[in-house]
C-alpha cells in the first residue's frame, strides 16, 4: 500500500454485493456496471465481511449516523456517504463543534484497490462502502463522549472514510490490469466533505433523532484528521476557514500522523528518491482520473510544480494559514523511511529535530502565517491518537519543562494560548524515548 504511508447497535442490512441498497427515499448516483462492487462481486467468494462495526469503528451508541443528502457525494461503490455526529451536550461548549477526518490509508493502483475491497490485506470493502455502516457507533478519543475528554460536550461530527482517495477525489477512477477485468470506483472524498459541511451549515438530523444545530451558529470549529484523514483536513484547512471566516467562526486545525521533515531535511543522497516518490503518487492520483485532485487552493496557485502540492510536507510548511497542531510520533510505524531506505534511528533523530523547528516555519514558508504552530512529538511507536481514548488523553509526555502532558492536555494548553513545543528524544533501538509514557495497548478504548 504505497500510498498509505502518507498514511441502537444495529446489525447492517444484508446485501449482495454491488447492490445499491439505500432505503433512505434520498435519490441515489447512478452506479455503472463496472463499478468495482458489481465487477468484483464476493471477489469468488473470498470477500470478508466486516462484522457489525466495520474496521476502525467501536461498538456504542454515542454517535449516529446521518446519510449525506447530496446524490454526489457518495463511496467507491456508489453508495451513499455517511457522518456520524453527536449534538453538544455541555450548554459552555454549545458553540463550539469538534469535527474530525476519518483515516485508513488509500489505494490507487488495481491490485491496490481490489485486495481493499476484498479484505484480503489490512481493509476491507467498509473503507469503499456506506452499506456496512451501524446506525450508532461508540464514541472515542477527541469524540469520546466521557466528560474526562475535555470536547466531550461540544457538538461532534466525525467524516467516515470511505472515498479511498486522501479526501481529494472529485470524479471517478478507471482501474485496470492485464488478465483482470476492469472496473471503475468513485473517488469523491472532496465532494463528500464539501456537502458535508454545506449540509451542517444548515443543520442535519440523525437518523437516530439527534438534531444538531446550524453550524453557521458555532463560534469554534476544531476540525481535525488522523493519517490519510490528517492528509484531507490539511488540504482543506484553509478552504474551511473561508467558509466559515465570512461567518464570523475561528477555526483551528489538528493534524494527526502521516507527517514527515520537509524535503530539504533528508540527506542529499535521498532526496532524488523522495522527489520521485513524491511524482509518483502525484501521478497515481491523476492516472485513470477524470478530475484532478483536490489540493490546498493557494497551494495551486503559488507552488513552482504541481507535484509540490501534492508532497504533503511542502504545504504544511508553507501553505497552510489555518492555526494548526501536529502530532506525529517519532518512531511512527508508517514513516518514509521504510520507503527511501533510510535506517529507522536516523529518521527518528530527522523527525525529532523537525518537530522542534516546526514552530520556526512561520519564517520561511511561502506565504505569510501570522501564528505558532504547535507540535508534540511522543516516542511511542504509534501511529494515530485522536480516534483512540488511550494515545489521546492517557498516554503522556514529559515537555522538558518538568510539566507532564496528555496529547489533550497540550491541545487544551494551546486553546488557551500557550505555546506547545513537547518533543521527546530520539533513541537508539525500539524503546520508547525517555519522556514518553506510552499506552499499554493500540487499542480503541
């Protein structure tokens, strides 16, 4: 998976694969014959079935699930796209709307895309469908609804994935392979959010019964994203701050994992490497396309290739002017490094002194950024933290200061104007860093 480095319970409806079951009398995208669920089939009969809370999802009834009413915003496999919100439930909190970008990797290649929706790697078809989807789901980590997390109270939105595409579709993709017959997937992770956040603005009503108020009423959006997720509120953060600027909201940014240094940071004998990669999966996300990637707007503007907006990397340092937060583990278990080759301890030590530069950025980047970002940098080996109760408010790191923090804590700590610059060590070998005290298990709970 190339690209995935940039990394009441109901039971679902049966369904024969490549049926477009929506019950929900909204119109429904017309689906092509070779779209990949009705091509693939039950994959002759080797398809996994998710279960009742598909991957990445936890059993609960904390959150429900509303179905986007747009036609267009829909999954892989045509299927209407979901969000699962939580109306606010503290009246200090009542203005203020936490909304988070679901991760979980991304495919653009045939065999890719075909082992995900088969289940035959790490996914399955519940990353490229809606169908599999409970009508509530248990609430975890900055959505926990646990009044020890301290955003538990405000009005929560969580985006599932289920575009395969780092949220930047906006079209369809044509995938093919020798022997193999050919289908087409939808890739409309841009679309998704955009009707998404138009349908908030207005305010949306769970299937369940939840009301949520208009988003256009909220005085604080946290919008947030973990791994391929981190990569979509990223792209986007800026395109949600002229939305909601006009209206009088602030709006702030957490990008959580799948970060890396910025090109210039690597050794020289890398970054022939990293340019190559970084043009290959920008030509992945072209290749069989009939759009073009969704990208940060000023990125397009002003970047010298087109590639560059691509590189992840190039636009947090120089493109994003949404004040932004950014986690990202030392050691993190998808890093570039198994991909350039480059030895794990050094690319630790690369990714550490990041971190404590990051908050200098400013200085540099193309354009002009009026603020601080904040960073912390545990040493844990983990890969993400705001979809998991454990990495987010239990597992802690020493600042340097003396001061001990929970990656909530140093969130909180932010929100009320301090500057957050905690950084573990790099170390030699698999241990955790000197300062971190990591969770027990990479758990949900």
């Amino acid at each position: 998976m190339l690209i995935a480095m940039l990394f009441s319970c109901a039971e679902p409806q049966a369904r024969e694969p490549g049926d477009s079951a929506d019950d929900t009398g909204l119109d429904s995208i017309s689906i092509p014959d070779d779209n990949i669920a009705k091509v693939l089939g039950d994959c002759d009969g080797a398809l996994v079935d998710p279960g009742s809370y598909p991957n990445q999802l936890s059993e609960g009834a904390e959150l429900q699930l509303y179905r986007l009413a747009e036609p267009e915003a829909v999954c892989n496999d045509g299927s209407r796209a979901g969000i699962y919100v939580r109306s606010a439930t503290d009246e200090a909190l009542a203005s203020t709307w936490s909304i988070h970008v679901q991760g979980g990797g991304a495919c653009y290649g045939y065999e890719e895309c075909k082992a995900r929706y088969c289940g035959s790697a790490y996914y399955d078809a519940s990353k490229m469908s809606s169908e599999y989807l409970p009508a509530e789901v248990g609430a975890v980590g900055i959505y926990d609804a646990d009044p020890a997390n301290a955003y538990a109270g405000a009005n929560q939105v969580f985006f599932y994935y289920c575009s395969s595409d780092e949220w930047a579709g906006q079209g369809s993709r044509t995938l093919s392979a020798e022997g193999q017959p050919t289908f087409t997937q939808f890739e409309r992770g841009h679309v998704i959010l955009d009707a998404g956040i138009e349908e908030l603005l207005e305010g949306v009503s769970a299937e369940g019964g939840d009301e949520l108020p208009r988003l256009s009423d909220a005085e604080l959006v946290i919008f947030s994203g973990t791994s391929a997720g981190s990569h979509g509120a990223m792209t986007h953060a800026d395109w949600l701050q002229s939305r909601l600027e006009p209206l009088g909201i602030e709006s702030v940014a957490i990008f959580d994992a799948a970060h890396s240094p910025p090109r210039e940071s690597f050794p020289a004998e890398y970054q022939e490497e990293y340019d190559e990669l970084f043009e290959l999966l920008w030509s992945y996300q072209q290749e069989g396309a009939d759009y073009q990637p969704w990208v940060d707007e000023s990125c397009a503007r002003l970047a010298d290739e087109p590639a560059d907006c691509g590189d992840h990397s190039y636009v947090l340092h120089n493109h994003v002017t949404t004040p932004f937060f950014v986690r990202q583990d030392l050691r993190d278990t998808t890093s570039l490094a198994e991909y350039l080759g480059i030895p794990l301890d050094s690319y630790e030590s690369m990714t550490e002194a990041w971190l404590l530069a990051l908050p200098d950025a400013p200085a540099s980047a193309v354009e002009s950024l009026v603020f601080v970002p904040a960073v912390y940098g545990p040493n844990c080996a983990q890969h993400v933290a705001l979809e998991s109760t454990s990495w987010w408010r239990e597992a802690t790191l020493d600042a340097g200061d003396g001061t001990t923090l929970s990656f909530q804590d140093a969130v909180v700590a932010w929100r009320q104007g301090e500057a957050v610059a905690a950084v573990d060590s790099a170390v030699a070998g698999d241990e955790p860093g000197p300062r971190s005290s990591c969770a027990a298990v990479d758990g949900q709970r």
